[in-house]
C-alpha cells in the first residue's frame, strides 16, 4: 500500500515587487528579439515576412500563392522609405511653429512685444496726465478756497474798519449816507459769500481724495464765492474813495467854520458878506461837492485877509493923509488928497479893501509926487531924436505929435514918473516917455534941432517941492503921453 503523499504547502501568492521584476525581464527579452531583427539584412527580413504570411493563410485556411506575397511584400519595401506629406492640421502648424519658434520670435514676437510695450507705455501715460490734470485742478481749487478764505476774512476787517470810521462824520452829509449803503450792501454780500464757504468749504479746506467730478462739482460754487467777493471789494473800494474824500470834506468843513467864527470879530461889513458864503459852504459840505467847499473856504480866507488888511490899512490911512498935509503947500493940493482919503474911509466901512487898497496907494503916489521937485524937459542928446509923429488908434486919418521928454531933479538926476498910457490905457513907471503938444511947438522944435542941431529951451514944465501944480514952460497944460517910442 503506498503511503500516502506528505502534505505540501500550499502555493505562495507572488509578490508585487517579484511580479514586476519578471515582467521587466520579458521587456528586455522582447527589445533585444526587435533590436536582433531589425539588425537583419532586408532580405532576412522579406523571407521571414514570407514564411510568417505563409503560416498566417495557411492557419485560415486561405490559399495564396507565394508569387502573390512576395508582389505584396516588394510592394510594401518599395514604399515604405517613401515621403508622404503630412496633413496640414493644427498639429502640423504647431510643430511647425516650433520648429521656427526663433525666427518667429525675432520677426513677429519682438515687433509685437515692442507694440504691446508702446500701447502700455501710452496708456500709462494718458492715464498719468489725466491724474495729473486731476490733482491741478484740486490744487489750484484747494488755492482758490484758501484765497477766498483769506479774503473774507480781509474783507470783513475792512467792513468794519470803514464802518467806524464813517461813524466819526456828520450822518446827514450825503456822501456819509453813500457810503454807510456802500458797506451795508457789502456786508450782505459777504454774508452771502461766508454762507456758502461754511457749508462747501469748512475752515478753507478741501476734503482729501476728492474724485475729479467733485472737484468739477465745486468749481461753480468757488467761483459763485469769488464773484460775492469781487462785489464786495467793489462796494468796499467805493466805501473806501467816499470815506476818503469825507474825511477831506469834514477837514475842510472844520476849517469853514473856523474862518467863519473868526471874520465875526472883524465887524459888520466883514461878517455880512461872510453870511451868504457861509451858507454856500455848507451846503456844498452836504451835498459832498469838495470844489465847491474850497471855493468858499477861499472866498472867506479872503475876506479874513481883507478885514486883517482893513485894520492895519485904517491905521496907514491916518499916517498918510497926516505927512501929506504937512508937506502940502498949497490949498487945491491938500483937496485932492482929502478927497483919495474920504473915498479910502468909505471903501474900508463897506468892506470893499481892495479898493481902499488902491486909493491908499494914490494917496502915496501922490504924497510921493508932493515931495518931489522936477523938471520936464526934451531930451537933448546926441543918438536920441527929440519927437514923433503918429495917429491915434481911434483916428487913423489924424496926427498926434509927441516931443520926448524926460522929468529931472534939481540934482540933475533922471526921475522916473508914472505915466498913464493913452493908447494902452495903462500907467507904467518910467524914466523917458513921449509929451503930446500942438502942433505949431513940435514944428518950432523940429525945425530949430534940424537948424542948429542942439535946443536952447527944452523945459516944458516945472514942479516945485510942496506942490502938485506944475509951472507952465513951453506949454501951459499937459494933454496926453505914450510910452511907446517906436
């Protein structure tokens, strides 16, 4: 009996790590069988190819003769080195692309990464200066609101600084009340402007990171306050010229009434004429006409000087009516020049100083006159003609003949006179002038120089000290003279 076989152990599973070591093996069998054939020659190769197809039919059970394989494997070797084109598919132009990927990248990639660099850079740019033109234009609003800040501030010192001035002047004045309006409406305005700069424009600033629209937003109110302001800079200039000549028109006021009050001292005449110009001078003062209150000013400084002059002149008057008469040596004398001083008394009770100006400066000239000792006499040297002949200016037709002549002292000095002018109408200080005489004497004397070339009498009247008569000599009455010699 045979014995019964031991118990064998049962088959071990194969491990993962042997299993793939074997089929590692059998991968580098099957590559060296593939490496040994195509190592063979290609006939090797189409006789193995036959014997293979043999089997293959044969094993169909397919008959085919070997003439027919061996056309279909010469058919097959003959086309297998054969080029065939590829299909023009996205693969190919992939592989394509890759093949020339440097030359593509010279002449396409890098002209269009230029490009793309150009737009990105113009696109930055575009974009920078338009934040830049953004963050201008905050600035220069954040600029404006602190101008306007500032200037209302400014203006408001003004406001108040002219309102209390214009306080210190008479209210009733027009140009006070002018100006009192000026500042009011000002004041309105700034209010106006003070409103809207509180509620967009808190304490002069700006909210920072304002969008380009707010500030775009902002611009019509800024510029809403910059107007309010430009008007209230108007009406506070205006304020301020009226305010000026107010304080000129107040200075000039006080000066009038300074004047006035002083000519009351002077007297009636003085005070009577001062009254109407007084009242001019007011009145101008309300109505602001600053000419017109200088005018007055002036006309009563004058009559000031006038009613000054009139006390000193009524004392001159005295002194020189007295010297005249002890002087005076004959009757008709003392009455001409009581009479200049009569007509000197009445002009200084009336006010009139100029006049009595004039008729003291008579009195002297003839006091003057009183005192001098003269005689008049033809010049009578050589280089000087002794007469003339012309018309009047009134009588072209007619001749008046002048002998010139010249007053001298006993002293044989030249005296100047005072000569009244009968074509010009004027009297002028000097020392030779033209005598008009008749005829029949300037003929008498034409014919003795042009005789003898020399006169024996030349006197033509005579005046002694003490007198204003003059002693007759060649004529016995003086009728006119020129003091034009030509």
């Amino acid at each position: 009996m045979a014995s019964p076989a031991p118990d064998l152990p049962a088959p071990k599973a194969p491990d993962i790590s042997e299993l793939l070591e074997l089929m590692h093996v059998v991968d580098i069998e099957r590559q060296k069988r593939n490496l040994a054939l195509e190592e063979l020659t290609v006939e090797d190769q189409k006789t193995r190819l036959q014997q293979e197809l043999q089997k293959v039919y044969a094993a169909e059970g397919a008959k085919v003769s070997p003439q027919e394989i061996d056309a279909a494997i010469q058919a097959s070797f003959s086309n297998r080195y054969a080029f065939q084109a590829p299909v023009r598919d996205l693969s190919y132009y992939c592989a394509k692309a890759y093949v020339f990927r440097n030359t593509i990248a010279l002449y396409v990639g890098l002209p269009v990464f230029l490009i793309l660099t150009a737009l990105t850079g113009a696109l930055w740019l575009k974009l920078e200066k338009q934040h830049a033109a953004e963050r201008m234009q905050y600035n220069q609003l954040q600029q404006r609101v602190a101008t306007a800040w500032q200037k209302l501030a400014t203006a408001h010192q003004n406001n108040e600084l002219l309102s209390t001035k214009t306080a210190n002047y008479p209210a009733q004045t027009r140009l006070a009340q002018n100006t009192a309006t000026e500042l009011k409406e000002g004041a309105l305005v700034l209010d106006n402007a003070d409103q809207l700069m509180r509620q967009q424009f808190a304490k002069g600033q700006l909210p920072p990171g304002l969008s380009a629209t707010a500030v775009a937003n902002l611009n019509p109110k800024i510029a809403q306050v910059e107007n309010w302001e430009q008007n209230a800079e108007s009406h506070l200039a205006k304020a301020a010229q009226d305010l000026n000549v107010l304080g000129k028109l107040y200075d000039l006021g006080l000066r009038l009434t300074n004047v006035f009050q002083a000519l009351k001292i002077q007297g009636k005449p003085y005070v009577d004429q001062a009254l109407p110009v007084f009242a001019q001078g007011q009145n101008a003062l309300v109505e602001g006409n600053e000419s017109a209150l200088a005018q007055s000013i002036q006309s009563l400084e004058q009559l000031q000087s006038d009613a000054q002059l009139s006390s000193s002149l009524a004392s001159q008057l005295e002194a020189a009516i007295v010297d005249f008469k002890e002087n005076a040596q004959e009757e008709s004398a003392v009455a001409t020049a009581q009479g200049i001083y009569q007509k000197a008394k009445e002009a200084l009770r009336l006010g009139q100083t100029k006049l009595a100006q004039q008729q003291y400066t008579e009195l002297k000239d003839l006091t003057a006159r009183l005192k001098s000792a003269y005689t008049v006499r033809i010049v009578n040297r050589p280089g000087y003609k002794s007469g003339l002949a012309r018309s009047p200016n009134n009588a072209r037709k007619e001749n008046y003949y002048y002998l010139l002549v010249e007053a001298v002292t006993p002293g044989n000095e030249i005296l100047p006179q005072t000569i009244f002018d009968e074509e010009t109408q004027r009297a002028t200080s000097t020392s030779m002038w033209a005598e008009r005489v008749p005829r029949e004497l300037y003929e008498a004397i034409k014919k003795e120089k042009q005789t003898t070339g020399r006169l024996q009498n030349t006197i033509l009247v005579k005046k002694e000290k003490g007198f204003l008569s003059e002693e007759p000599g060649l004529i016995s009455k003086r009728i006119g003279q020129v003091t034009a010699l030509n």
